[in-house]
C-alpha cells in the first residue's frame, strides 16, 4: 500500500516502555524507571483478617476487608439487639431467667477444671496476653513502614478499656443476683469475665494475623481464640459463678465492639484510590 514502509515498527514518541534493552544490551525485560517488577505474591503483606495480598489495589476498591450491610446487621444490629433483648429481661425479670435458672441447674458442677477455665477471662490473664500481641503488632507494623501503624494497637487498647466503662455500670443498673453455687451477692450481669475474654483474646488475634504467613497458621489462631473464649464462658457457668444468660450477653458486647474495632481499622476506600492513582502517574506506565 502507499502508506505502508517495510522495516520493524517505530515507536511512539511519549509512551513509556514496559520491555526495553537493558544498557547491556541483553534484551532481558525491565521496567522503564528503573523499579523492580511487580511484588511477588509471597512479599505483599496480608490484610487484618489475615488474607495474603493476591492483587494490587483497584482504583475505587479498597484492597482488604470491607464490611457490606448484611455483615453489618449480623455483626452490629443482631448481636446489639440480642443483648438488648436480654438485658430487658433480666431489669423486669422476664420468662428468659426462669428457662436461664433451668439451664444453669442442669450445667452446674463446680470443679477445678472449671474454674482454671473461667480464670482464663480475669484481668491478671487476658490482658498480659493481650498487650503482649498488640506489642507485637505495632513493632511489626513500624518496622515494615505501615502508614499509622500506631492505629491498630490503639484502638484495639481502647476497645479493652471500654470493658469496665460498659460493664461495670451496667452490673450497677441491673443488680442481678448470683447463682445458688455463690455466696449471695448481686452485679452479676453481664459476664465481665467473658467480655474481657472477647476483647483481650479477640482483639489480639486480629492484631496477629496480617503477620501471619501461612492459611494454616491464621486458621489455628482464630480456632483457638474461639475455644478459649468459648472455654471461658463454659467455665463460668459450670463453676456457677454466672448464669447462662451473663455469658450470652456478654459475648453479644464483645461482637459489637469487635466489629467497631474491625471497621475503625479498615483501609478506607478514597485513600487507597487515591495513592493508586497518584501511584500510576508517577510510573508512567502498567505492570511489567
């Protein structure tokens, strides 16, 4: 054709190359500034669930966990509810307690095995383990250069301090009595044994598994968070040292204040874009 001019294609003046001859004259690819190629999957650091980097950020998407509505309501709404329902109940002493004063008889049956459990949810245990992790955390997350690396174990130290706030107040309001298996007392609801578990072992947890490097070891982690606090609340009920319906609402505060924990951490979605996007018109140009 007229147009047509044999020989090998010219390039484009102002686009940037994602192969090009190296300086010796290899013809082995490299990117055009200079940067090494795309971080392999195995060196991107997993997100705070615990999930490996798989893909770099999309424009408009935050790269990790994002809670939608339906998780929002199970996780907020239906635990917040919960607890609401059973707190009305223990303040007008509704049906609810006498089926919790059933359920306690049958489980009731104090032992040193239950008591070593429920000591696991007391202050002098979770917190020493909780601190230690969330130490841990930040140091970990300083050394790889994590902007406000500072957040995760700060809010994670202020959900554990909001325990006693909520708690204590609430064991004033309710006044509730203790189990027959206890000398007679009162403040027994909610369990602040088990939130304290939740919290401490819960939040620790979360800390840990983006420094985590297998699926195996983050699954361990959560499997046995969920046993000891779940060893915590049996415990406490077995030994009688609260009813069932303390441990219940205990854990529905641990979830509301997990997940508050969860989404104040999160990466946000406009200041990820936006570190893409400020981030390709550096380069120039796409992954190698």
């Amino acid at each position: 054709m007229g147009g047509h001019r044999p020989g090998p294609p010219q390039l484009r003046p102002g686009r940037a190359l994602a192969h090009t001859t190296g300086a010796s004259g290899s013809g082995s690819p490299h990117r055009s500034d200079s940067r090494p190629p795309q971080t392999p999957r195995g060196g991107r650091p997993s997100d705070l669930i615990g999930r490996p980097g798989t893909t770099p950020p999309v424009p408009g998407r935050p790269a990790s966990f994002l809670l939608g509505l339906p998780a929002l309501l199970l996780l907020l709404g239906l635990p917040a509810l919960l607890f609401a329902l059973i707190t009305w109940q223990v303040v007008v002493d509704g049906p609810l307690l006498r089926l919790d004063a059933r359920v306690s008889r049958a489980l009731v049956h104090p032992d040193r095995f239950s008591e070593l459990l429920a000591d696991l949810g007391g202050v002098p245990v979770a917190v020493p383990v909780f601190t230690v992790a969330a130490a841990y955390a930040a140091w970990r997350a300083r050394r790889s250069g994590t902007d406000r690396w500072w957040l995760p174990a700060t809010a994670a130290a202020f959900a554990m301090a909001l325990v006693p706030v909520l708690v204590v107040p609430l064991k004033e309001l309710t006044d509730r009595p203790g189990t027959p298996a206890v000398p007679p007392a009162t403040g027994y609801y909610p369990s602040g044994h088990t939130a304290t578990a939740a919290i401490a072992y819960g939040c620790a947890t979360l800390l840990l598994l983006p420094w985590l490097r297998t699926a195996r070891t983050r699954r361990t982690l959560v499997l046995g968070c969920a046993a000891v606090n779940a060893g915590v609340g049996f415990g406490l009920v077995r030994r009688g040292y609260h009813w069932p319906l303390d441990v219940v609402a205990s854990w529905c505060l641990g979830t509301v204040l997990l997940t508050a924990f969860v989404l104040c951490v999160r990466p946000r979605a406009g200041r990820n874009s936006g570190r893409t996007a400020a981030g390709t018109r550096s380069s120039g140009s796409g992954p190698s």
